[in-house]
C-alpha cells in the first residue's frame, strides 16, 4: 500500500492542495493527516482521496473539525491511531507530548510511528521501530514537505511542495 503523510498544515491551502495534488499523480492508496488543520476548510480541502486523521495540538474546534471530515467522508481517529497494513503495525500521534511518542517508540508494540508537530521530517529506525515525520504542510521553518510511505518496501519518500 502506498500512503500519502501530511501533517501541520495550519491552515495554508494551497500547500495543502499541492500535497493533494501530489498525492492523486502518485496513485496513493489513503492520505494520513497527523493533525493541526486549525480549521475545517483544511480538511475539507483534502476531498476526494481516501482521507483519515487525528487531532493535534492547534485543532481547538474540534465539533466543526469532525463535521468537516463527515463533509468529505474521511474518518477522524481522535488524538491516537493505530492500524495494520502489510503486516506493519502502525501507530499514528500528534507528537505534542515528547515522552508519548518516545513511550510509542520504545514499546516495540509497532513496527512503525507515525508524528508531527515539530515541523522536522524525520526518517530513522529505533530498535525495530520506523519513526516517521513528514514535517510541516505548511512550511514552518525548514519548508512545505509531505511523505509518501510505501509499506511494502518500508521505505519513505519526502517531497518538498
């Protein structure tokens, strides 16, 4: 499966409308959002993919957030996801408290973590662990990126918008 990682798009459609764009070109199979929309006109610029998300630590009206997602018929997890793909197991956090994303890590329950909220990409192996950050969508210091994860190969891609 091949999976289109956005995170911290704080609102800037029109890079988050490029990771879209880039996502559809590449024939992602579902698009991960890793939190901080801020507001609903971000997720609902991600109609049309197959679109799942968490919340982040700048998503405050979450009410509108979820009603958003229903909008585009895209699934909201709540602040934690986890899921399995490809006999990967997946766990999916904002990354707003660093001792539970270290905690996710360190378990050795997932083969692979995903996170935002530091706006760095990241691609390093822990232990058996994949940790993963696409960085920010939006472009917070070190520029607009997104991901793509192709989980049979386990390797990630970062594409600057």
């Amino acid at each position: 499966m091949i999976i289109g990682i956005m995170s911290d798009s704080h609102d800037h459609i029109e890079n988050i409308n490029k990771g879209i764009e880039i996502f559809r070109n590449r024939k992602v199979d579902r698009v991960l959002h890793l939190g901080d929309y801020v507001n609903p006109n971000s997720v609902r610029a991600c109609r049309g993919v197959e679109f799942t998300g968490i919340f982040g630590n700048n998503d405050g009206d979450k009410f509108r957030l979820i009603s958003a997602f229903n909008d585009i018929g895209g699934r909201i997890r709540g602040e934690f996801y986890e899921f399995e793909e490809d006999n990967l197991k997946f766990a999916c956090y904002h990354g707003t408290e660093l001792q539970l994303k270290n905690a996710l890590v360190e378990s050795g329950n997932y083969d692979v973590v995903l996170y935002g909220h530091t706006h760095k990409c990241e691609n390093v192996k822990i232990g058996d662990t994949l940790v993963l950050n696409p960085g920010t969508t939006h472009g917070f210091e070190y520029g607009p990126t997104v991901m793509i994860f192709d989980t049979r190969t386990r390797q990630a891609e970062f594409i600057d918008l």
